[in-house]
C-alpha cells in the first residue's frame, strides 16, 4: 500500500470520530508506548540541551477500541493533564479504567476521577506472578548453594517451565516440573511461590465472577 494511501485512510477515519468530549466513554484503557530511542537537541532559543522524550501514553475508549488521545511521557503530569482539560460531566461519566500496575496512572485516576474502578489486565498481574516465582528462585539457591543456578539444580534447568501453567504443559512437561519441588525445594519456598502463580492465573483465567470466587475458595481450602 502507498503511503499516501495509507495517510487518506487516516485524514477520513479522523473525520469520521468526532471531538472527544462529544462521546458518551464510560470505559477507558491506558497504556505507555516506548516509540523512539533517547534523543537530545538543544533548544533554538536558550542553547541549552533537552531530552527528547521516547515515551508516549494512549488513552483510549475501551468499548470501541478508539485513540482518545495521546500525551507525552508516562507520568501522573501528563495523564492528570489530559484528564483535566475534559469537562466535569465527561469525568464523572467514566465507570472503569483499566492500566498495567503503574503508580503514576493510578495517581492521575485517583485524583481525576475518584469514582471510577480501577482495573488491571490480566497480562502483567501474571507476569508479576512469574517475577515472584523467579526471585524466590534465585534466592533459595544462593541461600542454598552460595551461587547461581546451574544445570545440576532441577529449579534452574526447569525455570521456564515453572512460568508456564501446569494445565497447559505435557504430561512429560508435567513429569519434569513435578521433579522441582520433589529434589530442589527443601524449605517449600518455591512450590509455595509457584502455588500462588498458579493460583492467580487460574482465577484470572475465569469467565466470570462467581467462577473466580470459586476458583479462589478452592485454592483458600
């Protein structure tokens, strides 16, 4: 496709969307986005040398999918500031937001929009699941070995399996991983991390809510 093909899609898709405090959003998705390596340039009117920012933050309707805006940087400044510059009506209208687990975001939502839910993806609660389970990893076996890991040590010959859910893995996948804790866990550290993992994947994994409560007093018992 030619590119001015590509650019007329865009000007008639811009358009077509409208203002956005025109829209009726109760649901928006915010997300960073790395674009572009570190730049400096110095400033025409002072000389002096400024960053130039690789990061940018999408706001988007999570119901359409629709960019609602962009902002520079990956701060609370600069997502209170797009947030501020829409109504009071159009604030209060916002039910729930969902972003990855970023303090700067939940600051902006927090002190823009106090009654809306704050939603985290499922995606990144599970990989801070997998870091617990690799840190507890790491510990156990400089507590144990005053060392790092090595081929010997079932835990980091199967490290990647312990980050994979056990439903998803072959029996000989099961086989190896049930090996870890039966040779290379005498405190029950790490089965405990990985039971937590698991535990959370599982519950995220539901459908529904009431599945997810059931999931979750399952694992309680």
């Amino acid at each position: 496709m030619a590119w001015w093909t590509a650019q007329a899609t865009v000007n008639n898709a811009v358009k077509v969307l409208g203002e956005v405090d025109t829209l009726q959003v109760t649901q928006l998705g915010i997300d960073e986005h790395h674009y572009r390596r570190v730049r400096w340039y110095r400033d025409a009117d002072t000389g002096a040398w400024a960053r130039a920012e690789p990061w940018m933050t999408t706001i988007v309707n999570t119901r359409s999918g629709q960019v609602l805006g962009i902002v520079d940087g990956r701060d609370s400044a600069a997502v209170k500031g797009w947030l501020t510059s829409r109504s009071q009506t159009w604030q209060a209208r916002i039910e729930v937001v969902a972003i990855d687990p970023s303090a700067a975001f939940k600051k902006a939502i927090t002190d823009c929009l106090p009654n809306a839910t704050i939603a985290v993806d499922p995606f990144h609660l599970v990989q801070l699941g997998n870091l617990c389970v690799t840190r507890v990893r790491q510990r156990l076996v400089q507590d144990l070995h005053h060392r790092r890991g090595r081929k010997i040590n079932p835990a980091w010959t199967h490290q990647m399996l312990l980050l994979r859910g056990y439903d998803t893995l072959s029996t000989r996948g099961r086989d190896r991983l049930d090996h870890v804790p039966a040779t290379d866990d005498p405190t029950e550290e790490l089965s405990a991390a990985w039971g937590l993992k698991e535990a959370l994947r599982l519950i995220l994994a539901s459908p529904t809510i009431e599945q997810a409560h059931a999931t979750k007093t399952r694992f309680d018992n």
